[in-house]
C-alpha cells in the first residue's frame, strides 16, 4: 500500500507541474503536436483516446502504460496511418511480460514524413529541397498492485526536424487502472506527455510549451451483451478549451447595431468539449466494430455551413488465432477523413523456440487480465 500511495503522489506532482506548464489547448500552441496523433487504427476507431479500454490489443497500452499486462504478453503491433495531405505516420508497438519480476514491458517507436518542400528565401529564390520529418521513442514498465489495480510509466524521447531546424524533448506517461472483471468495469487515469525540451528549434528563444494532457476514462463491458461502451474525460486541468474563432459569432439578435455575442458560451458546449463517447461491440469474438463522437473535434474542426460527420470516427477489427487486423476512420473535419490500417502479431505462436530458452518464458500464455 505503501508503494501505491508513493505513486499516486509521485503522478500527482508531476500532473500538477504539467498543468501549470501547459495552460492552452490552442492549435499551434505547442511543439511536439504530433504526440497527440492517434498510435493504431484501433485507437483512431475508438475516437483517438483510450485510456480505460480492456481490449487485448497492444497498442492501446500507448495511450495509458498502466494498460499494459501479461495478457499482452509477445504482441506486436504494426500500424500505417494515411494521414491528410500525404503525411505518412507509422507506429511499433511491443510488449513482454517478466513473471519473476511481475512486471510488462513495452516499448516502441512512431514516425511521421511529412515529405518534401522546396525552400525559398524572402525573395522567392529557390534554395533547393528540404524535410521534414517527427519521431518519438518509448519505453515502458506496468505493474499489479492487489487483485484490481495496475500502475505504469513511460518514457519518450521525441525528435523533430523541420527543413534547418530541428528539436528533441524528453517526455514521460504516468498512468494508474483499476480493473472489476466480475462487473466487467474499467477505470484509468493518466497524465501524458509531460517533460521538457532538451533541443529548441531556436535557441535564442523560450522553450515551447509540451502538448501535455490529463485523461480520465471508463469502459463498462454489458453482461449480457458483447458491447463495451466508454466515456473519455480530456483536457482536465483547463475548464474552457474553446477556440473563439471572430468567424463563428452573430449579430446579438436584440441589437441594433453590429454588436456580435459569443454563440459558444453555453455551460453544456465548454462541458462536453471534454468529453469523447463511443463503443465497441463483439460478434462472434472474431469481428470488433467500433464508433467513437468528439464533441471538441466536431465544434472545432466543422463550419457553421456545413457539419458533416466531424467529429465522428468508426471502425473494424479481425481477431484471428495468431493475428488482428484493424482498420479506423476518422473524419476530423468536413474537408475529409483519413484512414489508418493496423496488424497484430502473436510472436510466440508464429515463431517457436526450443526447450533451452524456456527461461525467457517466451512461450507462456496468460489471460488478459
């Protein structure tokens, strides 16, 4: 008890420093946006956030360390997101359980080009081409503490090159799950992407400011029914994250002159900007469809014109003996979606290993939780 009580604290100060360090949401705010991008289909389906999602998969354990579990023990996850504007992002994902220290690891690495540009001067002068390019690598350690509670951190470094610039930052995830698998409930908490720039892109400036955020989440799986339904709490250390956009407001109806109101300022609007709602339901334990809403995408990101499915994301899954295949859909804004393909692998039932290396416990089975 003693050592969960340490931990609690230990991610409170560091959720506390984070929060005070990163006071907006704003878009083109903070370096390392690309943090925030969704790891899997799987993640992108479930709406780009899941912090409390019991699923046997391995790359929802990016989102929350504390996620990963024996259960997850020799799954590999490849995933290429067709992200907009050709940028190409691709994400690794590994785990290994250690049963003489009761501890999974994980670790991994996500990548994203965004491809070529010509360079010119302030005159219009070519310069020839340039890149630019994102990467974050990560190692992480969960562990069990009773019969419901799991606790884990994770370690980043991430790197990014823009044309001649570039920078690096170290950052860290704590996360804590409590996990009911009689009342089919899940719980997690964690605060992400906090830490520091180690490079700036320019050194003659302050360091910018890290994408950091504070998820809470619950999943509840129906008894009677292969349906687990989640609601993803984001954004917790600011109350309004509204983007008041000078576009979106209207002449004030009482007025007779030009005086415009905010039409945003409703209490409803700034609560459920925080919050993400979706589902994913079972057939036949070999075919997943999910369905995900983001109220803050869908306000931020869609016209007054034209709402379209902003905001919405969906998805399928494949679950086969050695296998998963995952396919999600996000539509972040009316202009379009984009779509991301993700494979799992069983390492231990494709490759096999003799007698001699059965110290590495490569081939131990456990259950999911």
């Amino acid at each position: 008890m003693r050592l969960f009580k340490q931990l609690l604290l230990g991610a409170t100060v560091f959720i506390s420093c984070g929060a005070t360090g990163y006071a907006q949401v704003l878009g083109g705010t903070h370096a390392m946006e690309f943090l925030n991008v969704a790891n899997s289909a799987h993640v992108t389906a479930l709406g780009g956030l899941t912090p409390a999602m019991p699923t046997q998969d391995v790359s929802l354990a990016w989102q929350n360390p504390s996620l990963y579990r024996p259960g997850l023990h020799n799954q590999l996850s490849f995933n290429y997101n067709m992200y907009y504007a050709d940028i190409k992002a691709l994400n690794l994902q590994y785990a290994y359980h250690v049963p003489k220290w009761n501890t999974t690891f994980g670790g991994g690495v996500q990548s994203m080009n965004y491809g070529k540009f010509q360079a010119a001067d302030i005159y219009g002068n070519s310069m020839g081409e340039v890149r630019a390019n994102d990467m974050v690598v990560n190692l992480s350690a969960s562990r069990s503490y009773g019969e419901h509670w799991r606790y884990g951190a994770t370690l980043k470094y991430a790197h990014s090159v823009l044309a001649d610039r570039s920078a690096g930052a170290l950052l860290a995830d704590v996360g804590v799950t409590y996990m009911d698998t009689v009342n089919k409930i899940t719980l997690g908490i964690v605060g992400r992407n906090m830490g520091v720039m180690t490079k700036r892109y320019n050194p003659d400036n302050q360091a910018e400011p890290l994408p950091f955020d504070l998820n809470i989440g619950i999943t509840k799986e129906l008894k009677n029914l292969p349906l687990k339904i989640f609601v993803v709490a984001h954004h917790l250390y600011k109350w309004d994250i509204r983007y008041n956009n000078p576009a979106d407001k209207k002449k004030n109806f009482f007025d007779n002159d030009t005086t415009v109101t905010d039409d945003k300022s409703n209490f409803a609007d700034k609560l459920f900007r925080h919050i993400n709602l979706g589902a994913e339901l079972t057939l036949g334990k070999r075919l997943g469809i999910m369905v995900a809403y983001s109220h803050l995408r869908r306000s931020e990101l869609s016209t007054v014109e034209m709402k379209g499915m902003a905001g919405f994301s969906f998805g399928g899954s494949l679950y086969l003996n050695k296998l998963q295949v995952h396919y999600g859909r996000s539509v972040m804004a009316t202009a379009g979606a984009y779509n991301e393909l993700g494979i799992n692998i069983s390492l231990d039932k494709f490759f096999k290993v003799g007698s001699k290396t059965e110290s590495w416990h490569w081939n131990n089975n456990y259950p999911n939780w």
